[in-house]
C-alpha cells in the first residue's frame, strides 16, 4: 500500500500502519463506542420486548470492544519494545480507574448507562494517554 493509499483511509495511518493522529483516534474509537453502546441498546431492547429480562441491566462495558481493537491494532503497529508497553500500560492503568471512577458516581443509574459512561471515560482517557505517551517514550528511546 503506498502512502497516498494509507493517507486516503481513515484513520489515516503512516507507512508501518501506526495511526497518524490523535485526532483520528479519538474519531474513530468514538466512533466504535457509539456504535457498540448502540448495539448493546438494540439487544436489550429485542430481549426486554421478548420478556427475557428488563431494559438496561446488560453491562455497558460491553460497548468498549470496538475502541480496544482499534486501539490493539495501534499497539501491534509500533516496534517491539518498552515504548509501547509502558505506554499501553500506563492508558490502561490510569483509563480503567478513571472509567471506574465513572461508573461509581453514576451508580444510581441502569448499568447499560453507567456502564457506557465508564466505557467512553476509558476510551477517552486512554487515547489521551497512550497517543502522545508513546510518541514521546519512542523519541526518547530511539
């Protein structure tokens, strides 16, 4: 794939297939929230018409399965080393607290909500982290 192919597509990705900015991966993994959140409130609604149980009880976490391929996908396209890794660690560290923490003040809502909140606290979070934190860890360590 040439770079004027890989600048067409969106994210928009450099020539080792790593996202270009974090702009479009906060795009995208919204994108992928959205559309998990939206998939998880068509299967409630389907079972909760059907009597299988009630609207909202299903775990929003769910909908961050989306964003955490995409973000897998970014992982795997940086070289193999500490860079990565701590970057990695350190959004999933500070992402999942912070999703948590969260979920926990809107304990009093259904968990699909509370849930999804907590999944777009990570996901946000988490790009925040991980986007810039690897740039700068892979200057740093050549």
């Amino acid at each position: 794939m040439t770079t004027e192919e890989q600048q067409r597509t969106f994210p928009r990705r450099d020539a080792e297939g790593r996202i270009l900015t974090l702009g479009d991966l906060l795009g995208v993994s919204l994108a992928g929230l959205v559309i998990g959140v939206l998939a998880l409130v068509l299967f409630e609604w389907a079972f909760a018409t059907m009597g299988a149980g009630g609207f909202g009880r299903t775990n929003g976490w769910l909908a961050v399965i989306l964003p955490v391929w995409l973000f897998w996908d970014d992982f795997r396209a940086w070289d193999f080393g500490a860079a990565r890794v701590l970057a990695a660690l350190a959004g999933v560290a500070v992402g999942v607290f912070a999703g948590l923490l969260a979920a926990g003040l809107a304990a009093g809502l259904p968990p699909l909500v509370s849930g999804a909140l907590a999944a777009a606290v990570f996901t946000v979070v988490y790009a925040v982290i991980w986007f810039p934190g690897v740039h700068w860890l892979a200057r740093r360590t050549g």
